[in-house]
C-alpha cells in the first residue's frame, strides 16, 4: 500500500469553511463538468487535477451526469494512483439526472435512485465515501421527507459525509432544512448555484435569508459564465470551445444571446487592464470576494489556462471599494437587496 507523504503546495490558498460545518475547502476549486471523459484526453486531467491539488485545491467537484460518468471514472482512475492522503481532499458527486438509461428510477431523488447513485459513485470514483454529495436538482414528483431522510440514511451508513443541493429555489432549499429539523435529521449543509457577473440574483438576493438565518454554504459554478469572462469571444477565432460541442447549443445561446453582454465584457476587460490583471482573474476573484461564497469551482481543458485562474486571489486585495464601484457600473444588473 502507498504511503502518503507531506505534501508541497505550490502557492498560497485561502481556505473557507462551509456554511456553519467544521469543513474546510479551499476558496477556489475544480470541477470536470463538460472535460473529464468528453473534451481532453485522461493524460491531459491527470495533469489538470494535479495542477490544481499543487495549488492548494482541496476540492473537486463531479456528478453523475458528467459524461454519463465517464468523468467520475477518469478522476476515480487518477486519484487511485495518486500517493495524496484521502484526509486532504474532498470529492463530490451529484444523484438526479442519472448516468444510464433514463428509465423510471434511474434519475430523480427517489430513495431507490439516491442511494444506488451514490453506490455506483462510489464504485466509479473508486472511494470509501463521498465528501459533499448533492441532490442535482429539485425532483416534483419525489416527496421532499423521501429525499432528506435518504440523504441522512447515506451519512448514517458513512457512505456521504456532508449533502446538499444544485440549483435548487429557496423555498425549496428552505422545505428540505424544515423536514430536517422536524425529524431531527441532518439537513442540507450546501447549495451549488451558478454565480457570476452575469448571473446574480440567487446569491445576491434570494438565498440572503438562508445566509443569515441557517449559514447555508456554496460551491458556485460557472464564475466565468460559459467562458465569456474569459473575453475569448471578443475575437473570435477558428478555435472550438465548449459552446461548440455537440449538445451544447442551448449553452450557446444563452451565453452569446445577449449581444450587450460583449460591450460590458469588452469593458471588464479595459478594466482589468488597468489593474494589472486579466479580465478571467477579475471575474473569479469578484466571485471570490462575497463572503457568502464558500468555494468557486474553476473548470480548464489546459494546464496553462488552469495555472492562470488558480492565481485569482491575487487580484482580491485590488477590488477595492472604488473598483468594486466601477465594476457595478459597467455590469449594471445589481439585484435590489444586494449585500457584500
């Protein structure tokens, strides 16, 4: 058996706790949705996944979906072979959509399909237990009691440590801690939303009372929305990104609909500029300076564009009051009842 040597992390990370838990993930992390199994080679995500871990990432992100898990089975493959002590990451999976054929109870939040989910994560990632596992999306046709005594059943068998939620609504976020504390049952501990510059209301508005009132943690997704933070669609090139991979047509229009979102690209990145920075560093460390932000989840198909954004916290203490102001000039899609 391998025996896990101290590890020597590459650059400085800052670590948050989740919500009111005791866990502790690093302020940046990575995920694989759309990547692993699908749009680089395995040789290419084990170089990505060690990238990150060099940096101080404690946390990558993964779901059933993904690939139709394929992408758990290329990081399950690679983190086997790695020599790092399981105490100094955590992995995640995500039950809903399934992984197979679609038939009746392979997708939803049923009880059948939560727990043999997470079975079939396990196996696929090739661990004894699942670190944060996340209910993908709302199921209507599940009972809400079904689903958080599921979830409870899972932590008690040791098989998950920490569960919660993905795209969820507040007040169905709010119906699953409610079940909770009438069973006296462990609740949802996260929510992962998709948070950006241009995708602001749940963090920013809707989930205000779940920070206040129940210290809901999350992992936000998509810091870059789809890659137009990036500014790589200001110059369009003969290069293929993941807009234009087969199935994603929908991810297309929704990120490159709105044409006045390239003027105010444009824009972040003069200002960006300015600072001294790149326009992707500035998004990420936007996303990174609310407070209510446990972990930001980066997505790279190359090593190199990985090493940049993993260097985000350097802008942070350049989001000054002044540039913050600015940044909401430009945007001009602050929700009413906003707080930093």
């Amino acid at each position: 058996m391998k025996k896990s040597q101290p590890h020597q992390f590459t650059t400085k990370m800052e670590y948050r706790r989740l919500g009111k838990s005791g866990l502790q993930l690093s302020a940046l992390s990575f995920g694989t949705w759309i990547t692993f199994g699908k749009q680089i080679d395995d040789k290419v995500a084990d170089s990505l996944l060690s990238t990150a871990y060099d940096a101080g990432v404690n946390f990558f992100d993964n779901a059933e979906i993904y690939a139709a898990g394929k992408s758990e089975l290329v990081m399950g493959k690679i983190l086997k072979q790695k020599t790092w002590a399981r105490s100094s990451y955590c992995v995640s999976s995500k039950v809903y959509f399934g992984y197979e054929d679609k038939l009746p109870n392979q997708v939803g939040l049923s009880r059948k399909h939560v727990i043999e989910g997470c079975n079939a994560a396990l196996k696929r990632l090739q661990v004894d237990y699942i670190d944060l596992f996340y209910c993908h999306r709302p199921d209507k046709n599940t009972p809400i009691e079904e689903t958080v005594l599921a979830m409870n059943t899972l932590i008690q068998q040791g098989k998950i440590l920490y569960w919660g939620t993905s795209e969820w609504a507040n007040d169905e976020i709010m119906a699953a801690i409610a079940v909770a504390k009438d069973y006296k049952l462990i609740g949802p501990s996260m929510e992962q939303p998709q948070y950006n510059m241009f995708e602001r209301t749940k963090m920013e508005k809707d989930f205000l009372l779940l920070f206040r009132d129940h210290k809901l943690g999350t992992t936000i997704w998509s810091p870059l929305y789809s890659g137009l933070l990036t500014g790589k669609y200001l110059n369009v090139s003969g290069d293929k990104t993941r807009l234009d991979i087969e199935g994603m047509e929908w991810l297309k229009d929704r990120t490159l609909g709105d044409p006045t979102r390239l003027d105010k690209v444009k824009a972040l990145d003069k200002l960006a500029q300015e600072l001294g920075t790149t326009l992707p560093k500035l998004a990420i460390a936007w996303t990174v300076k609310n407070p209510n932000v446990s972990s930001t989840i980066l997505g790279a198909s190359k090593p190199e564009q990985l090493k940049e954004t993993l260097t985000s916290l350097d802008v942070l203490p350049k989001l000054t009051r002044e540039v913050m102001e600015k940044i909401e000039s430009i945007l001009q899609n602050k929700p009413m009842q906003a707080q930093y």
